[in-house]
C-alpha cells in the first residue's frame, strides 16, 4: 500500500511555548518532508495523536542511526496549543511499545497490512508481541540499523531496568528478506553488558558465533521492550 501521507492535525495551533516550538522545528518539522507514516492513531476531538514514523533522511546521515520515529502529540482544545513527546529507535515494534506506554491503545497502532515487511514466522510474531506490550523494563544500550538492500538487519542492545532478572542484557536482530519482503527477529540473553557488546560489534563484522538463548526462567519473566534513550556515557551504537 502506498505510504499515509503526514498529517500533524495542528491547524489552528500553536506550540504551549517558545521552548516547544524550537524543539518541535527541530524534531519534526525540519524533516517532516522525509516522515512516512507506519502507523497512526488520534483520540477523539484530537486531544491527542499517536504515530509511528520512519525517517528518511537518517539514511544519508550517520551509518547505522535509528530510522522509526514514535511521536506523542498533546493537544490542549480550548487554548488551541500543542505539547509533544518524541524518541528515536530502530524497530517499529519498539515505536509501538513507547506509544502504548503513552495511553495509546495497542490494537489502533499496529502497522497496516502491507505497511513493510511481515514476519517471517512464528517466532517473529510472539517476540514482537513481547516488545510491543511493555515499554517500561529495559533501557536501549546500543543499536545499528543497516538498510543496504543486499544485507539489510538491526541490531538492538537492551539493558534490564531491574538488573536482577535473568539475562538482564538482551540483543535483538532482526533480518529482512528483500526477495520475499518478510522479516525474522530473534532475541539472545547475556550476563553482562561487555559479552553483549562484543556479540553486537562482533555481528557487525560478520563473525559472530551463534546468538545465546535465554533461559526458560528468563522467558517466563515476559521482560520486553525497550525505552529509550540510552544513559549518558554508555557506548555509541555506530560501528567503530
């Protein structure tokens, strides 16, 4: 299907204060040209707007950036002013689980039929019901988004927020099948951030071993999702 044209609904109003409308420009408006929308929702009256964005213009940018944009819009009706909320991250599912958290129901903001690749398989669907349905347990550590058509795949390293639970660092990844348009996402678990890292930078040089499944323990504890952005000092997503 061909992709829904960006409608902010904002005639008629205006950013709450300076601050919001320097930022709004800023994240959205700058490159609302090169916004697709997956996925949309808006509540009744339009008080507020959910929606699932992939970004265009991050693939002329730095390598391996996040290119899905979730955006919250909150309007207030009577003053006819807007407030915002936005995060970057590399899997739609990942857009989907920040705006749920948010107040979005989570039937209204799934990806139409046709809207970019399907799951390949089973697998697929059930982890990207996990990640959809809880945007509060794990922080984004790192993450590479590789679009060349040849070798398409992103890499998501997640940090538990409880950092007793099995596994507390996940790594997600994700294959396209450019032939049949379908996806593959698989999930590993590690003990430590270090073995997470390596397995990460170790994939993206094409010599990573097998990715480490979780335990049973670690998969009945339903720890999903991600919530960007990462903490401050921690290791750049871009490939070194």
């Amino acid at each position: 299907m061909p992709p829904l044209e960006l409608d902010l609904r904002l005639d008629g109003f205006e950013a709450a204060d300076e601050q919001t409308d320097e930022a709004f420009w800023h994240a959205i408006e700058i490159e609302q040209d090169m916004l697709t929308v997956l996925a949309e929702h808006h509540t009744d009256e339009d008080s507020a707007s959910y929606y699932v964005l992939h970004n265009g213009a991050v693939t002329y940018g730095i390598p391996g950036e996040p290119q899905v944009v979730a955006l919250h819009l909150q309007r207030d009706l009577a003053a006819r002013t807007f407030r915002f909320e936005h995060t970057h991250v590399p899997l739609p599912v990942m857009a989907q689980s920040w705006l749920i958290s948010r107040g979005c129901p989570p039937d209204v903001i799934r990806l139409p039929p046709g809207t970019g690749t399907a799951p390949a398989d089973e697998t697929t669907r059930v982890l990207e019901e996990r990640v959809m349905g809880d945007g509060g347990r794990f922080a984004l550590l790192a993450s590479y988004t590789n679009d060349d058509p040849d070798s398409m795949l992103t890499l998501v390293v997640l940090r538990a927020l409880d950092e007793r639970v099995p596994s507390p660092f996940r790594l997600l990844h994700e294959d396209v099948d450019t032939d049949a348009w379908t996806h593959t996402l698989r999930e590993g678990g590690f003990a430590t951030a270090e073995s997470a890292l390596q397995w990460y930078e170790d994939r993206l040089a094409g010599n990573a071993g097998p990715l480490p499944s979780l335990t049973p323990t670690a998969r009945t504890l339903q720890t999903r999702g991600a919530v960007p952005p990462a903490p401050a000092g921690r290791p750049s997503s871009r490939r070194r």
